[in-house]
C-alpha cells in the first residue's frame, strides 16, 4: 500500500482583532515665521531632554524602577514642565521595549540562521535538498565560505545573548540609515546642508500624551473645536509667550478632514487626545497628528462571519487575487485581481497597499459577504539567506510581499466598511488549490490562475471547508444510483485534510468484496505459464467435448 505523505497540523481559522487606536492628520497652513522659529526652538530643546532621557534609560538597563522614573521625571520637569516630562519618560519607555522587541527578533533570526548552516555542513557535498529542508554545499570552496558564515553568526548570536541578558539596547535618535546617509551623502542625493536639516527635525521632540477630564483633552497641546492650536511652552522658552499663561497660538487652524467628527465629539467632552506635530522637511510643510485609543470591540463570532459567504484573498508581491465564494465554499462569478507596485520610495508602497486594499474591500462589500478571508503570512524565517541562499529571486519575491504592513491596513480599513477578517493557516493553500480547482475552473471565457485558485483555498479555509475534493462519484449504471458517497467530506470528519488511503479492490457494490484476492488466487481459464516450484511449466489444454 502507498503510504500518505505527512502533512503538518493545520491551525484553525479566527477572525481577527479590530483596530485599538485612530490617528488623523491635517496641515498647519498660513503659519508665520514666528510661528515656524517658536515651533523649531521648543522641538530642539524638548528633543535635547529626550536624547539625554533616552541615555540614562539605557544606562539603567534591566535595573530600571519606579524610582528611578520618578528622579528622571524630577529632572525633567525642571527644564520643561510635569507634562512635558511625563510625555518625554512614556516615550523614552516605550522606544527601550521596542528596542528589547527588536533584539528579540534579531536573536531568532540568528538561531535560525545557525540552525540551517549546521544542518547543510553536516550533510556530504553535492546532498540535495528537499521541500522542507535545505540541501548540503555543491563543492568544497562553499562549505568552507558556509564554515566560515557559520562562525560569524555564532560569535553575532553569542553578543546579542549577552546584551539581552544585561539590557543593553541600541537606540539613535533619528534613525539609524539617516545616521548611515551621513558618510554616503552622494549615494542618498543629498547634500551636507539638506542632510543636516532632516537630521535635526528627526530628533525634535513635539508630542503630547492626552488626559481625560481637562479642557479640550490636552493641556500641553490643545486644539479647540474650531482648530486653534496652542501650545504650553517650557519653561526656559516662556518668554516667546503670546498668550496667557504661558501658552503660544499658531496662525494656523486645523479642520480634520478625515474622522472630524469623532474628533470634535471627543474634545468637546474632554475625552484624551494625544497630538504630535512634524516637519516634512523634503516638502517644507507642518503636520498635526491626533491620536486616540478606541475600546476593545468584542468580534463577532465566526459563525456569523460565515453566514453570507466569503472572500478569499490570495497576497502576492504585485497583486491581489481574490474570489467569492457562498456560504457552502462555491465559487461564484470570476476572479478579480487587484494589483499594486512595491518599488519607488516608502510613501509610494505604502499608498499603493491602501488603494488596492480599498479596491477589495469596495468590491466585497458589493458582493455582500459579511468577511474576508486571508492568509496569517510570516516569512521572518523562509526568507533568510540561509535557507534560500541560492535562490535570490525567490527570496527577494517573499521579502517583497507586505505581510506586516497588510495585516495593519487590512484589519484598521475592514473595520471602517463593517467587515471582519478571518485569519487562515496557510498550508498546502496554493498547492491543493492549483491541484483541485484551477483546472475545473477553467473555460475559454474565464483564465484562472495558481493564484486565482489560491484565493479559492483560502476562502474554503475561512468558512470551514475542505479544501480538497474527493473522486468524482462513478456513473449510475457502475454503481448504485443513491447509495454512493458526496464529493466532499462532513465538516466534522477527522482527517479530511489529510491523504486518502488507498482501498484495495473494485469501488462498485456489484462485485464482492474479495473479488481482487479471488482472481489473484483462483485459476485462469486461459493458456498461460504459472509457476511452481521455482520451474516454468505449462498448463495442460482445456479441450472441448466435440476436440475430444
């Protein structure tokens, strides 16, 4: 009997969690050049005290307490205000855990990396690989570059272990590639001066947390119902006042388009409202940045995501592929295909995501399915140099597709049209649907794709479906007309996803059971040689009454 190929567990479906927070933005027009002078001298001095925060944060490590906080907060407020303190320590304190996050996810990568070089020197030259594992070194001159890769990433791994172990993180102010612009200035097109400029504004500091109960939900940058914008200056700075009690008002006013009246609901009712404003540098222009935390939304259960149907959404690195599919995972219509181009600058990639993902969520919300059904992607381990190290192109196609990026999007976008996402595993998805449904699917007026059938996969997925068909049943004159099975196994049928066994013998009722062992066994009536006792003989004729 053929053995069934292991397949791994297949994790199940949930609908994923909403969005916990909303950031609108909005210019800040018409604004002097006071305005602009006052504006970069508080974001210097608040960005000094945050960088000499940042630093005794780092040098505190794992020793960090609720005392120590409280002299850093002490000092600050001294050279700016308890607010303007509290807001530079939350951020300080949030930068650090997302620095620990960071060194955490390098030291996976790195196990990873250590554990795919061991596997491929201990296998002898020239071992292919297969599916699931990586083949050993084609000739000698690799396996000593792989030795030698493989010491490198030990002695990496070995100092990320120490330093996460005493805390030690690696924090700049700014960004670490503006940092690194700095001595490629002709490879970034920039000048020293133009340069230096991005610099600066990078590490300004001009945000504020929010505080329920206060006027307008911000004492420190508070934005009226009609869009006035003042500011509570530091106290080094209190001087350039142009207000009562220490305060600036800007020239400018500011009118949310998006969101503007959940916005104006919550300041009026003093509701907490976080604000930061930035300088785009390249453009010359100010932004106001407001952001709130919105209640935890309890999701609606994956039954009733189910009840309308489903759309299946394939990602890949320059398109959607999309399908709808009804409640019982048949596919209807034709599929759709929503494309994007990830090449061009950070802005450029991350507009062309919202378009396409707007254009699924427009036509789902036609097809009237109440989900969307998506692969849970995470390529942090497929796409190493160590496991594809040969194949570049393959690995630039998975690095390339906005796994991450989408998940935000997706999630925070279906939340506003009223759709909810059902996250699948990924599993055999592009494979069983290439096998099972793109052929059957295909006719001279509709052209499915691997991708295509995908989208078909994963919505089958999301709803609870097998993925798989099974035999087609065998005509009725081969076999009982009723009696024989469905195409397709129950939803609560173990092992539906795995392989079907092989049975032995004919698939029709008419014959018996033991038909295949009875002709294996029984003797023919025809001439042919048999063998016994390791001789070939011939059987005699079977001659008939008149021959005889």
């Amino acid at each position: 009997m053929r053995r069934s190929k292991q397949l791994r567990p297949i994790g199940v479906p949930f609908v994923a969690l909403g969005p916990s927070g909303v950031a609108i933005r909005d210019r800040l027009k018409h604004l002097t050049p006071e305005d602009e002078e006052v504006l970069r001298e508080v974001g210097a001095h608040l960005g000094s005290l945050a960088s000499q925060d940042l630093k005794a944060r780092c040098a505190d490590g794992l020793d960090h307490s609720s005392d120590t906080w409280a002299a850093r907060k002490w000092g600050l407020t001294a050279a700016s205000s308890s607010r303007w303190a509290g807001s530079i320590t939350k951020a300080t304190h949030d930068q650090w855990a997302l620095s620990r996050r960071c060194r955490l996810a390098h030291i996976q990568g790195l196990e990873a990396g250590v554990r795919t070089l061991r596997h491929r020197l201990s296998l002898p030259i020239g071992e292919k690989g297969t599916k699931r594992a990586p083949g050993g070194c084609r000739t000698k001159h690799e396996w000593f570059q792989k030795s030698r890769r493989l010491a490198v990433l030990e002695h990496r791994l070995a100092v990320a272990r120490a330093e996460r172990e005493t805390g030690v993180v690696h924090v700049v102010r700014g960004g670490r590639r503006l940092l690194g612009n700095r001595h490629n200035l002709d490879a970034a097109q920039l000048t020293e001066a133009e340069w230096r400029g991005r610099w600066e504004a990078s590490r300004w500091f001009l945000q504020a947390d929010g505080e329920s109960g206060k006027r307008h939900g911000n004492e420190t940058i508070r934005v009226s119902p009609e869009g006035e914008v003042s500011i509570k200056l530091p106290a080094p700075l209190a001087h350039l006042a142009n207000a009562r009690h220490g305060r600036y008002v800007l020239n400018s006013r500011v009118a949310f388009r998006h969101r503007g009246a959940q916005w104006r609901d919550r300041v009026e009712a003093g509701r907490a409202v976080a604000y930061r404003i930035h300088l785009d540098v390249r453009r010359g222009r100010w932004y106001l940045t407001a952001s709130w935390t919105r209640p935890v939304v309890r999701t609606v259960p994956l039954e009733t995501a189910r009840a309308a149907g489903m759309v299946g959404v394939d990602t890949n690195a320059d398109h959607f592929a999309a399908y709808h599919l009804d409640a019982h995972g048949n596919p209807i219509g034709d599929p759709r295909r929503f494309f994007y181009d990830l090449s061009g600058s950070a802005d450029h990639r991350d507009a062309q995501v919202r378009h396409a993902i707007t254009q699924v969520l427009h036509w789902a919300g036609r097809c009237g399915v109440a989900a969307i059904g998506i692969e849970d992607l995470d390529f942090t381990a497929e796409k190493t140099r160590e496991q594809h190290g040969r194949n570049k192109r393959f690995r630039q196609l998975i690095s390339g597709i906005p796994t991450g990026k989408l998940k935000a999007r997706l999630v925070s976008m279906a939340a506003e049209h009223g759709l909810s996402i059902v996250a699948v595993d990924p599993a055999y998805t592009s494979m069983w649907g290439d096998e099972h449904w793109r052929k059957p699917l295909t006719s001279n007026n509709r052209k499915m794709s691997r991708h295509d059938a995908a989208g078909i996969a994963i919505g089958r997925r999301a709803l609870g479906h097998p993925i798989r068909q099974r035999t087609t049943p065998p005509p009725a004159h081969r076999s009982n007309e009723q009696g024989h099975r469905t195409a397709q196994a129950g939803p609560g049928t173990r092992g539906r996803e795995g392989t079907r066994p092989r049975i032995p013998g004919p698939r029709t009722r008419s014959v018996p059971p033991d038909a295949e062992s009875t002709r294996a066994t029984r003797t023919p009536k025809t001439v042919r040689d048999v063998r016994s006792d390791q001789e070939w003989v011939q059987d005699s004729l079977l001659l008939t009454d008149e021959e005889r």
